[in-house]
C-alpha cells in the first residue's frame, strides 16, 4: 500500500478534462470550492496530510500585503525570466520562440536563429540560466526543442553569448542533446545553475512510459552536466557508467520536471507535474528513483511514487492529491520583508491560478502551505524567480498575448 504524503487541503475541484491538461492544455475550467474546504489566506495543511487537520503550531497567524507590478506586459506563454547582473532581465516565450531583453521599462526582441526551436505543444524555447561569470563572459543557456539538421527535431541545452547591446545571442555549442520526444508534451526543460556550479537539467518523459526508469534515455530524469563543457558533472551518481546518456542522470523515475530550485542548505528540490493527481514537490537524493512507471503502453492511473516497483523509492515532500493543480516553477523566498514567508519555497500552479508558499522543517518535512489571496487574481502562473533583492520575478501564462513579467514583493 502506498504509504501517506502530505497532501494540499486547498486544492480545487476542476471540471474533467484529459490527464495531459494538469500540464499544459489551455485556461483552465471554471472551479469551486473543494469538499476538503474553502481557500483562505490562511495557512493549510498539516504534517499528517490530514485535510481536514488544523494549522501545525508554528504557522504564521498573518501573511505581508503584497504588492504585484506588472513588469514586462505584451507577452504570449512567457516560459522563464532571468536577472542579469546589470539588472536587464532575459525573457523567453515558448510558442513565439521569442528571446526578450528588458530594462529601463523598454522591452527588446533579442535576434537569434528563432527559427531553430522546435515549436509544438508543449514544446519550444522554455527555460532560461545565466552563467556564473555573465558579467566577463555574456553566456547563457537556454532548454528548447530544436530543428535538427538534414531533418527530426529533439529537446537539447544550447550556450549562448548575448552581445555587450543585447541586441543579438550568437549560440556558442550544444552542451547536451537527444531528449527525447514525440508530439512536445511533457517536454520538462528546467534549468537551474547550482552554487557548485553545475548546470541541472529537469526533463518530461515525452508521454513514453518506458524513459523515466530506462537509465540510457535522458528523458524523465534530472542531469547534471558542467556549463563550460556539457561533459557529465564529476559528482554525478553514474559517472563511470558505460552509457553515455547515464553519466548524467542525477535522479530518475519522473514524469515532467517543471520546477528546480536550490535551498541556502544546497539540497536541491524539483517540482513535477502528476497526472491525473499527485502532482509532486521532491527533494533531490543522487541516484535517487521517484517511482513514476507508466507501463505497459502508458498508464497513467498508476501511482506517481509507484512502491511496488523494485528498489527503494523515494516519496513526495508535498503532494497535490487529486485533482492536481499543475505545479510548475519554484524558487525559495529569502528576506526579513516576507515575515512569516521568508524561507518558504513558492511554487507556481497553472491550473489553480496562484502560488502556493510551502514551509519545511529543516529535515524537509512539510509544515504547511498557503496561497495569498493576491496572487490568485492574476491566471495561470508558470514560473517563480527570486530576485538577489528578495522579490520574485513570475511569469503569467494565460495566452492572446497579454501575458507579463510581473514582480511581487512584499509592502513594508
């Protein structure tokens, strides 16, 4: 039987559509308050899963007012948002396959090969990380599908040089290619520099049951490759691996990584989209197996921490339940100014149109969770990015191109 993992108890009902809509099939249905109970600003949920429990001691009695401006607005599907050092932030758009420049309130279109990135689905120029050195050397990378030459298209990693105006990006190398694809769902593609220093890689299945155990695909997998090189990070678990594709699986058995974010205790925590249920909040163990084995064909009522398979696998830190609310990005909040939030992990929901704050104990255990009501005014949300000032930087995704960049921070 499949042991219990804390639960949302602020989760909505949301009229039946296809599993594939948990992840990325349009604006959502019309919703109601769930039979576990109504949405407030106050924290949710309980270390038991319970619920129905009441709040943990320990939970903030009252949230910060927020303050949400819209940042950079006439945007369609923005994926991912970046700071650069000079404080200019990079924005990309998936369907567009469009690569923005914004700062002083102008926003630029950036010139690249656009015509390169495979567009489908799910699927085209989605996440975004800034090298280390940016400031000396102009490089960034991007996670895309992609038009392969002489025909095909795969999912791959491309390092890129922005120019000193940011009026150009000239691709430097292909760091990491081949994941897999079929129509460009569950295309995953987060990105994520560590302060170690490598470049992680979140990846979806591509709907084949088959990838997310198979240690020779590099679909349903986090990777850890090194950004100067695309070569296999020397800590990665499977490092002396035989196979190539191998050396860079950090963990496996997932479904579609949307989410990578890094806590100040350097764990590293991934959000994943479920299917039907279960979306899942994971903390990242190396050579680590999250259970999700769709087969045969690909089944999606099983378990998405399937403890009948072989092995040891590792369950959920937080878990939807059902109805899943379509988790995507995530970042950890710091700063004194968030109060009670500083140190919550925000994840953003497509599908329930908010960002959920989860607190965790130090051992990673979940405290509870909660969604201001201000950010459930805005659609749906796809990615969350902490600013080095301590606000968040979230990207809007509700489609006919009045999406934005918008930054929430926290009113004195």
């Amino acid at each position: 039987m499949r042991p219990l993992i804390p639960v949302l108890a602020l989760a909505l009902t949301v009229a039946a559509a296809p599993a594939c809509a948990a992840d990325d099939a349009g604006p959502p249905a019309a919703a109601t308050s769930s039979p576990r109970g109504s949405v407030s600003d106050s924290p949710t949920g309980s270390p038991t899963g319970s619920p129905a429990a009441a709040p943990t001691a320990g939970t903030p009695a009252a949230l910060p007012g927020l303050r949400v401006r819209r940042l950079v607005t006439g945007l369609d599907n923005p994926w991912d948002v970046k700071r650069l050092p000079n404080g200019m932030l990079l924005v990309t758009e998936r369907d567009r396959a469009r690569l923005s420049a914004y700062a002083n309130g102008e926003r630029t279109t950036v010139t690249f090969p656009s015509g390169s990135i495979w567009v489908s689905g799910e699927t085209g120029l989605m996440s975004l990380a800034i090298d280390r050195d940016f400031a000396d050397n102009r490089r960034f990378y991007t996670c895309s599908g992609w038009n392969k030459t002489g025909g095909g298209h795969d999912i791959r990693v491309n390092a890129w040089r922005l120019s000193p105006d940011a009026g150009r990006a000239r691709r430097v190398e292909t760091l990491l290619a081949g994941f897999p694809t079929t129509s460009g769902r569950h295309g995953g593609c987060r990105l994520l520099v560590t302060r170690k220093g490598a470049l992680m890689v979140g990846t979806g299945d591509a709907a084949v049951g088959t990838n997310p155990r198979d240690l020779k695909s590099l679909g349903g997998k986090t990777l850890r490759l090194s950004p100067a090189t695309g070569r296999p990070w020397p800590g990665n678990p499977f490092r002396n691996a035989r196979n190539k594709n191998k050396r860079y699986v950090f963990t496996y058995g997932h479904r579609n990584v949307q989410g990578l974010a890094q806590r100040r205790d350097g764990t590293v925590w991934s959000v994943e989209h479920g299917s039907f249920r279960d979306d899942e909040v994971n903390l990242l163990r190396g050579g680590g197996d999250y259970g999700w084995h769709p087969v045969p064909g690909y089944n999606e009522t099983v378990p998405m921490t399937d403890q009948s398979l072989p092995g040891r696998q590792i369950n959920a830190r937080w878990s939807s339940g059902d109805p899943t609310v379509a988790t995507s990005g995530a970042s950890w909040v710091h700063g004194r100014q968030w109060g009670r939030l500083n140190g919550t992990l925000a994840v953003a929901a497509l599908k329930a149109n908010r960002v959920i704050f989860m607190k965790f104990g130090r051992e990673g255990r979940l405290k509870w969770t909660v969604a201001p009501r201000r950010l459930r005014q805005l659609g749906r949300l796809r990615s969350v990015t902490a600013t080095p000032a301590g606000a968040l930087l979230i990207t809007t995704d509700n489609d006919g191109g009045d999406d934005a960049v918008l930054r929430v921070s926290p009113r004195p």
